[in-house]
C-alpha cells in the first residue's frame, strides 16, 4: 500500500462563504488516484439490512446543516483554515476537501474511515488531524488564526454536531480505535493501534473501513443504520467491533462479537435496545423459520402498541432493529438444521422437534418511550409506553438423553389519555372545560415455557405452560371531576403435558406415535 504526497496552495477570497482551494501536484501522473478516491461513496448493498432511524417525534437528523441538507452560505467573514496537524499527504487533502466541499452530512464524511485505516497502516503511527475554519479575518495575523483554531477545536471535540467512533479488537488482542467528529466550523480525526498494523490486520480493517463508510452513509444521509455493512468482518482476525453514531438528538450504539448482537437506539421518541445472544445457536432453525418467527415476534409488538397507545415512529424502528439484529450472520438458506453449527447442537438433539422452538437466537428487547406529563391540572397523570420481551433457552443432559427448555416473556407497562367521547387524543388545559377525558393504565405480563424430552436421540416428551395476566384501569374524567373508575383483569394459564405416557418400557412403535403426536400438537404453540 502507498502513500499520494500532494502539495496545497490555499487561497482564502475574502467576502466568499467558504475557502476556494487551488491544488498543485508535484507529480502530475498522481491526480486522477488523488481526484477518484476524493469523491469516492460507498453505496450499500441492496441486500443489506438496514434500520430506518425516523420517528414521528422529529424530522431532519443534524445541527450543521439547514432543512434541505445542505450548508448555509450566511457567513460574512471569509473563514480562514487551520490545521491541528498541517500535513501535504493524500488524507489531508481529503479531510480539506470534505470540510470545505461537501454539502452534506453523509459528504463530510464520506471515505474518512477508510483513509484513517490507511495512514494507520502505511505510517505504522497514530493519527491525529483536525481542519478548523475560523471567524478570524487571515489579514488579524497568524497568531490570532492559531488561537482561534485551537478553541473551536476545542468545542469541535467536546461538542460535535455529528461524530462517528469505531472500537475494534483483533483476535491477537489488539486494540485500534477511530472517531470522527463533525460541526459548522471543521472536521476532527483521530486513529490509534497498540502496535504497527500487520498486512493480514490491514486488509481486514480495510474491509471493516468500507462496511463503516456504508454504514455512516446510509446513516447520515437516509437516517438509516446498514448494520449488514458492519457484520461482513473477518472473524479469524477482528474478534469484536463497537460502533458509536451521533447526530443531534439521535445516537446508535452497535457492539457484535461471536456471541452478542447488540444494538441500542436513543431518539427524542425513546430508547430501543435489543441484545441477541448465540449461546444456543445450534438450535436455530432455517431461513423460513426464522423468518416466520420473527414475523411472529413483530405481530406481538404490532399488538402491545395498539394496546398501549406507543408513538408509531418508535415502534417502526423497533420491528426494523429487530428483524435486522436477528437476521445478522443468518444468511444461510440450509434446511438441515445441523449444518448450520453441528459442534454446538446437543448430541441427544432429534431434529424433527425443531419446528417446536422458535428457531431464533436467544434475545432480550425492550422500548422505553419518552414519558409525558399532558394534564397540568393532574401532573401525576404520566403517559408512557414500556415494552420488553425475551427468550431464553437451555439445555441439560449428555450422550443420548437431555433436555431443552426454552421460555418466551414479554411485560407491557403504558398509560395515555383519550377524550372522553371521541377517543381522540385530547388537549388538555388549565379549563376545566378541557378536562373531559379518561386516563387509561395497562399493565400486562405474559409467558410461555415449553420443556423437551430425550430418550435415545428421539424426542419423547413435551410439556408447554402459557399464562397471561393482564390488567386494564381506566379512570373517566368530566369537567376535572372522576366520574367513573373501571378495571379490567384478565388473568389464564394453560397447561398441555405429553409426558404422561412417555416410557421407557414403550415400544419403537409406541415412542414413535408419541414423537408424531407431539411434533403434530406443539408445532408453532410456543408463541405468545
């Protein structure tokens, strides 16, 4: 891998909006490399799973950029440029070029990641550059330019408009970082490794680089995180990655290693965070189980709202987040069941009770919507919307005999106002004419555990317990005066038990009828 030297000439025009930027290269055989990687994008693949990060709650992402997405041209001042680390290399050029030239978020940093990779690489040293345009007048001297710069650089690093930070460790045990920081007035680069990066290290790093730029691209420009982009890393040598993006009031937080898939997503509407575990990953179903299961999993979060009255932007990107974290490494098309990870299937399991299970990975997943105080007359009177759910699967026994259980839960903590006649969502005042409402409070919990048995490498026995207990209070409000308070309970458990008659005195024949009838009673029951 080589390094491009270019050599800049700045020109600042006073009384134009942004620095114009002459270059001269001193090998002139160099600037169509120098000209094609400055505006290279990474686009994402179309068959990548992506997380729309919009929610009803707020429009466009970013503080640097007005409504269209594109830099205000206000300024009065001619900027002048400073540099933390001035430097004629091909990175620095880049970096200028994005500061000065982009016009988007996603155009400010585009290729950044992968160029901060490089100068890792090729320098073998840590990398530290920022480029500030000030307010400061060029002709006040370059001292007053200096003093400038290192206070907006200052701010830039404390309070970034957009950032962007990159956490990997290699299987060796090596640690290399990057972040990338964002506002009106620059750019900030920062890239460290614990020691010189190898060529095997690179090239995977490179690779990574390239995931993230689809991933910041998709992010900064569609409000989209490509978390496919991310995942395509080479296990043998990157063991682990956490990622940090910020823009304004919104963040995602995504960590993947070979055993955790976790995602946490902060908006103004609430907080989603889901964590999908692959203790059990021998016991995933196939592609059209998992994605039958998964379909299962958004009917059930489709129903909590509904019930629950939740901001339809965070439950939208809570079913994306979702499909996406659960579909991540899961590209396979294979029916047989062991070949996805024979090594970590129990050696008792008898593939025909996969239909049983859910055939996803194990996952915690919860929404915590922003909590509001609507009535000023009752500030008690809190609306909110708090889902989680789960599933957990273990597994006991050795050789030919075990067993599996796996238990779903899922808890509904919400509460909202409706107007008392329309149930339209009311506007409520200091008048007590505005106070004709009725304030409902839900507070639902459900399971479901089903328990297998093994005899011989053959399923055997089976039993599944569900229970519900849902509670609805409504309290109804006229004139500011209760006028009615109901609740609703709503409490069931059931129990289907085909242990009764498993044996081991029972003949071949016998056991097999109770394999069938199992499979046949129990295919799909699990959900909740």
């Amino acid at each position: 891998m080589s390094t491009i030297s270019t050599s800049l000439n700045t020109v600042v025009s006073p009384g134009v909006g942004q620095a114009q930027i002459q270059t001269q290269n001193v090998n002139p055989q160099l600037a169509p490399a120098t000209s094609t990687l400055a505006s290279t994008s990474v686009i994402p693949p179309a068959s990548s799973y992506q997380v729309n990060l919009r929610s009803s709650a707020s429009g466009t992402v970013g503080q640097t950029y007005n409504q269209a997405g594109v830099v205000s041209a206000s300024a009065t001042v001619a900027p002048t440029a400073w540099w933390e680390n001035k430097g004629d290399d091909h990175f620095s050029y880049l970096l200028e070029q994005n500061a000065v030239s982009a016009t988007t978020t996603a155009g400010r940093f585009n290729g950044l990641a992968s160029g901060l990779i490089e100068r890792l690489h090729v320098t073998g040293a840590n990398v530290k550059q920022a480029y500030i345009t000030t307010s400061v007048d060029a002709d006040a001297g370059s001292k007053a330019v200096v003093e400038a710069g290192q206070v907006s650089l200052s701010d830039l690093r404390d309070r970034p408009d957009q950032s962007l930070g990159l956490s990997v460790k290699l299987a060796s045990g090596q640690k290399v970082s990057l972040s990338i920081k964002s506002n009106a007035g620059g750019l900030s680069v920062e890239a460290s490794s614990d020691t010189e990066l190898s060529e095997t290290d690179s090239k995977a790093l490179e690779k990574l680089a390239a995931g993230l730029e689809a991933a910041a691209q998709s992010y900064f420009g569609e409000q989209k995180i490509n978390l496919n982009a991310l995942s395509g890393f080479d296990t043998s040598v990157v063991s682990s990655l956490e990622l940090n993006i910020k823009s304004g009031d919104r963040q995602v937080d995504f960590r993947i290693d070979q055993s955790h898939h976790q995602l946490k997503l902060t908006s103004p509407s609430g907080v989603i965070d889901i964590d999908v575990k692959h203790d059990n990953a021998g016991l995933r179903g196939n592609a059209t189980q998992r994605e039958q299961a998964i379909q299962q999993f958004l009917g059930q979060i489709d129903s909590a709202a509904k019930r629950g009255h939740a901001d339809e932007g965070l439950i939208a990107q809570y079913k994306e987040a979702f499909s996406a974290v659960q579909k991540i490494n899961t590209t396979d098309d294979a029916d047989n069941l062991s070949a996805l990870t024979p090594a970590k299937a129990p050696s008792f399991w008898d593939a025909g009770a996969g239909s049983l299970l859910t055939g996803l990975a194990d996952f915690d997943a919860k929404i915590t919507g922003e909590t509001t105080t609507p009535n000023p007359l009752r500030l008690q009177e809190n609306d909110y919307f708090n889902f989680q759910t789960s599933q957990k699967t273990t597994q006991e026994g050795q050789l030919s005999s075990g067993k599996i259980s796996q238990k779903l839960e899922s808890s509904l903590s919400a509460a909202f106002h409706l107007e008392l006649k329309s149930g339209k969502k009311p506007e409520l005042g200091e008048s007590k004419n505005s106070q004709n409402y009725r304030y409902f409070k839900v507070d639902d919990h459900e399971s479901s555990k089903l328990e297998l048995g093994f005899e011989k490498n053959q399923l055997n026995s089976a039993r599944l317990e569900k229970s519900h207990d849902r509670n609805l209070s409504i309290s109804s409000y006229e004139f500011g005066k209760l006028i009615d308070s109901t609740t609703v309970p709503d409490k069931q458990t059931t129990v289907i038990d085909f242990s009764a008659n498993a044996t081991r005195d029972n003949t071949a024949t016998e056991q097999a009828l109770q394999r069938q009838r199992i499979i046949t009673g129990l295919s799909g029951k699990i959900f909740l």
